[in-house]
C-alpha cells in the first residue's frame, strides 16, 4: 500500500507541474508593477484597491511589494522577517486581502513578491521567529544558515556564541545584507513550501514574483512551484546575457516542465542602450523575445523599483528620455510586458492606446516578428498577431504610410500601423473615470480595405447593427455622462469587429481641510541645493518621496528675503501635521527636525549646528503677517494644486488635491 500511495503522489506531483508550466503559452496579458522605491503612501493596498476599475481595464496581473511584516515600519519587503504576519508598511492584512479579492472580482491577478533568498534575524545574529500556521509551528533555525554566510562573518559569530550553521555553502551569489538561507535544508524547504501555498491558497494571490534567484539553484524554485501548482512566476535573474537567463528558466524544470518564467533583463538593456547612445538600431539586439522557444517565459520592462532614479545619492540606472515610446515598442512586441507604475501614472493615456491596439491585433507572449527597417535614428518591426499585423516605428523618421497599412495612434518617437486588413475599428481613447462636469472626446476611425466603409456605434452598451447611428471615419463623439460606447465597422451590410470602452463621470470626494504653506529661507546658503525631506500625519506619510526628498524650487520674494515654497492641504482632523528635514542633495548634511505644522509658517535655516545638525529658527511670528498663499488665492480660476503646492490641468483618480481651499479626492 505504501509504494501505491507513493506512486499517486508523484503522479499528482508530476500533473501539478505540467499544468503550472510557470508561464502561460498564448498569454495576451499585461503586468503592471503596481510600485516604486519607497512609495509607502502611493501605493497602501487601500489606494491600489480604489483604482481597481481602471487598472484592471487595462492589466491581467499586478505585481506589489512583499506583504510580510518586517518588523519596520518603512519598509519594501526586501528584509522579510515573518511569513505568515501580513501587517506590512503597505497596509494589514484585512486591506490587502480586500484589494486581492477586489481585483480577483474584476479579473486581475495579485503578484506576490516572494523573498526567500535571505531572511531578517529576531534578536541577534542567527535568530528566526517561531510561527504558527493552522496549528502548525514553523520556525528556521542558525543551521538553516549557509556556512559561508556574510565572508564567514556569521560562521565565526556563531562559534563564538555557542550556535552551528549549516554544513553546506551557498548554492548561488551571496549577499551581506542579511542571512542566506540553506535551500538544500529540508526545513527550510518546508517553510517555503507552506509559505507559497499560503500565499496562493490562502490570500488568494495568482502567482509569484521571485526575489535575487541567482541567490539559490533555480531548480528550488522547480519544486517549490510544482508544490504550490502556480500558473504565473517570475524569476529576478539579474543578468544582461539572455543565454544565461535562458539556461536559469531551464534550470526550474520539473518532469521536463519548465516551472517559472524570467525578466527579460537583456530586453530592458537594449531600451537604455538605444537611448543612452542615441542609437534606435539597439532596439534589436538579442534579448529574451529574440528565442522564439523562450519569449513565452519572458517578462519585458523598461523600468524596474531597481534601476529608477531615485534620488542624488541613489540615481541607481535610469532611463530618463524616451520612455514614452520605449513602452510603445515593449507593447508591441511578444514576451509579457510589465509596465512600470510611474510610466503608467505619467502617461496612462498613451499606455492606455498601446495595450488597445496590442488587443486588437492579439499579439500574445508568443506572437512573431520580422525587422522592417532601421538605421541610428529609427527602428521599425512588424509584429504579427492572432488578429491582424501591426508595424511599430520608433525613433526619428518621416515614413510615407503604405496604402495597406493605417496610422493609429502616433507620439514622441514612435508610431503604430494596423495591417487594414483587419477589417476593425480604432477608438481613440481609452476607458476612464473622469470629473462630473468634465467631457471626453473620443476619436474613431475605420481600419479597412473597404473605402466605403463607415462606423456604427452605441451608447448604451446594446450591440450596434447595421441600423445603429453611424459616424465616418476620422470623426469624433463628445461625453460628458457615464457611457458604454460599442463601435462596429460597417462593410457591405455587415458590422465586424465590435469594440468597446467604458467612461464614467464621478463627483469629486470633498475632504474638510484648510491650506497651509512652507516658507523657508536658506539664508546661509548651508544647504545648497535645498532638498527638503517631508512626512506627514498619523502614518508618517512621505510626501516629496525618500531620502533625502526632492529638491526646492518655487520661490517667492517677501520681507526682504526669498523664501522657498510649498502648500500642504492640512485635514481637519486634529493629529495630521507635516514634518520636515531640511537637507543637501546628498543628504550628507542636514538640518535638524521640524515637526507640527498646521498652519502657515516661516523657517530659517542658519549657519550654526547643534548636534551635527543645522539649527532652524521659527519666525512665523515676525513674518506671519506677510502675504502667502490663502484660501482666496487658491479660489482663483478655481485653480487646483498637487500636494506639493504645483499647479496641475488634469486629476487623476484616486490621488489627492488641493482646491477652494480644500482638499479633494478625485474618485
């Protein structure tokens, strides 16, 4: 009975793996990135959950940062303590299971970052905590260590201390920052595998991002997949050479099954190279999508938390022109795009236009393409999907378009065609949510062979026929209602090829809140450039981002002096103030805190130090009675500001403004 029993579980074993196969083939998907270095505030389960209705319009998968509690209270994840306390700096574990539920409801699926490689100690240099799971304790010990952990540092601690590590070494590249894990240990394995299938079975996440796997043998990540049976994971295999990627994703194959797919980090080199040298040509060097047997496993990007800008003292790799249309050639290529969150906040309509036409034509993670034409300042492909062709062009060049083929959509630096023989129609905007009181317009046009051929559209979500009312191509229809627009090209009596798109117009959430403004003076000139560093209210919100926060610009002449700015919308709350920490752009020098701020108020940074740090002197009182910004200049035009104090033309929803004096949340 017992070599039976055997036999059935290696079966299953055996069926989980090759239904999971890490990645699926034919995958029409988008991922979104759904962060960024240090984006405490912007991206709270809370906040990602409000914007469910548009993010998942447009994105099959969201990747968040690891949701475990470090034992930070800021902190991204990457010093995992606990596995199984979901208290994180993003949110408790009730708003995270309601954002993974929201999002399931509506058919996207939560990426969770999974990081094993290393693990944060409780107390001292070999500790773990002891965790209890359906009443099950799980606990790592000091011989779960890598005996080569931190250069031997951590060997000769322990023998200095009365513990044993592991007899085996690392399986893969090590890293100081914390202790590597032995994956080799049955009880480490255990852990992981509880862990996954947890987060699967038990949160509801869709699948895995793996954190520095050139950490530990690819092969761990095989099994601990195959265990959890997980149909999308990602491997960080942080390695420019494709070939090296290559030989990683087949290094997770369990039964001949390949387990988990990979980031295309040769992709993202080719992007920064073609700008970096101003040579568009760069675009098709070998990456991950160039192996007609591997792009099915390849994750594009352009940017990652990783190679952002994130600051002066931490510029880590960007990209900082150009990313506009380097999402434009990504979204038109196979592979599984993932889209970087600030490129999507930024310029969410073009992206948007990008994935449509991507749907239209049906390019999927395995779709094909051909070089179409290139030199330094430009690079085109033709890229060939399920339901027509598309030629993307990107880089400086005038191309007279072939009858056969129509512009859609155009920017900086890039353009697509559709093959028109796809016999579709084009609507040129994408769905949203938009302000009561604002109005959408949204440009049609018809992609066909067929010169005669019209559009035909509803607008209350009925399919539209032959009959419906009727629009030429190159025309546009205006909304200022909610509206479920269905247009259908018209040929010969037929429609063919309906699209849809969904516009909702939402009132504005009205916060009670009151004005106030930063004034400070850097009279000495200690601190120059000035950055200023600010957090506010109850959860310590960062407001100009990380260390050492973004620099001061908008200045404004009173008293003699210059002073720069900035307005805060300060809810009347009674325990929400901003803090501050005026710096360099280094963050090398500082000043020392200033803290409580709930109304107007006037600083001067001095030359003097206390403490290492610059003193500031409060002289809201000696210059209080100036003019600064009220509620009566804010009221003006009925002009909007971002809470950094900058004039802004567009809201976009789920963020917070400043306007009549108040402060609003754009629904």
């Amino acid at each position: 009975m017992k070599k039976i029993f055997t036999s059935l579980i290696l079966a299953a074993t055996a069926l989980t793996a090759a239904d999971a196969q890490g990645w699926p083939a034919n995958y029409e998907g988008v991922m979104l990135q759904g962060f960024y270095w240090d984006s405490y505030s912007a991206t709270k389960w809370s906040k990602l959950e409000s914007q469910a209705e548009e993010i998942s319009n447009y994105f099959s998968l969201l990747w968040v940062p690891q949701s475990a509690f470090t034992g930070s209270s800021t902190s991204m994840g990457y010093d995992p303590l606990y596995y199984f306390d979901q208290h994180s700096s993003f949110g408790t574990e009730e708003q995270l299971r309601s954002m993974i539920n929201t999002y399931k409801e509506k058919g996207t699926g939560i990426i969770a970052d999974v990081v094993v490689n290393h693990r944060k100690n409780l107390s001292n240099w070999v500790d773990f905590p002891a965790e209890t799971y359906k009443g099950v304790t799980y606990q790592m010990q000091s011989t779960d260590i890598v005996r080569n952990d931190d250069g031997g540092k951590t060997l000769t601690w322990a023998n200095n201390n009365g513990y044993s590590l592991s007899s085996n070494n690392d399986e893969g590249e090590g890293w100081d920052g914390m202790r590597d894990l032995d994956h080799k240990s049955e009880n480490v394995q255990n852990c992981v595998k509880v862990y996954t299938k947890y987060l699967l079975e038990d949160l509801g996440y869709t699948g895995f991002r793996y954190d520095m796997v050139k950490g530990f043998n690819a092969s761990r990540v095989g099994d601990y997949n195959a265990n959890a049976g997980v149909k999308f994971s990602v491997g960080e295999y942080w390695d420019g050479n494709s070939t090296n990627v290559k030989k990683w994703i087949d290094g997770t194959k369990v039964n001949g099954a390949i387990q988990s797919a990979a980031f295309d980090f040769a992709f993202r080199y080719t992007c920064r190279d073609a700008v970096n040298n101003n040579n568009w040509s760069n675009l098709k060097n070998n990456s991950g999508i160039s192996d007609v047997n591997y792009r099915q496993y390849s994750v594009t990007f352009v940017e990652n938390h990783d190679t952002e800008y994130r600051s002066a003292t931490a510029s880590q790799d960007p990209i900082r022109k150009d990313t506009v249309a380097l999402n434009a050639w990504m979204l038109a290529m196979p592979g599984t795009p993932c889209v970087f969150l600030k490129h999507w906040t930024d310029c969410k309509e073009e992206i948007k236009n990008m994935i449509e036409v991507r749907r239209l034509v049906g390019i999927n993670n395995q779709s094909t393409y051909a070089e179409w034409m290139s030199g330094t300042a430009y690079v085109g492909r033709t890229v060939t999907g399920t339901k027509g062709t598309l030629r993307v062009m990107c880089g400086n060049y005038t191309y007279n378009v072939s009858n056969t083929y129509q512009e859609v959509i155009s920017g900086k630096n890039y353009k697509y065609y559709v093959l028109k023989s796809i016999e579709a129609p084009w609507i040129g905007k994408g769905s949203g949510v938009y302000n009561v009181g604002e109005s959408v317009d949204v440009p049609l046009l018809a992609i066909s062979e067929d010169p005669n051929a019209k559009l035909v559209y509803t607008t209350d979500g009925s399919e539209p026929t032959a009959s419906s009312p009727s629009i030429e191509s190159g025309s546009e229809l205006s909304f200022a209602v909610t509206t479920t627009l269905k247009v259908g090209l018209l040929s010969n009596g037929v429609v063919k090829n309906v699209q849809t798109r969904t516009y909702t117009f939402k009132e504005v959430e009205v916060i009670d809140s009151h004005p106030a403004t930063l004034h400070v003076c850097n009279q000495s000139g200690s601190l120059n450039p000035l950055f200023i560093y600010i957090w506010a209210g109850p959860d310590n919100e960062q407001l100009n981002g990380g260390w050492p926060g973004a620099q001061a610009k908008e200045t404004v002449e009173e008293g003699g002096l210059t002073w720069f700015v900035q307005t805060f919308a300060i809810p009347n709350t009674g325990d929400y103030a901003v803090n501050f920490v005026f710096t360099n752009s280094a963050g090398n020098q500082q000043s020392e805190d200033v803290t409580g701020m709930t109304k107007d108020a006037y600083y001067i940074i001095n030359s003097t130090k206390n403490g290492g740090k610059f003193t500031v002197s409060d002289v809201t009182s000696q210059y209080a009675g100036l003019r600064g910004i009220t509620e009566d200049d804010a009221d003006q035009d009925n002009a909007i500001y971002d809470l950094q104090g900058r004039r802004v033309n567009e809201m976009k929803a789920g963020q917070l403004y400043i306007r009549g004096g108040q402060k609003i949340m754009f629904r």
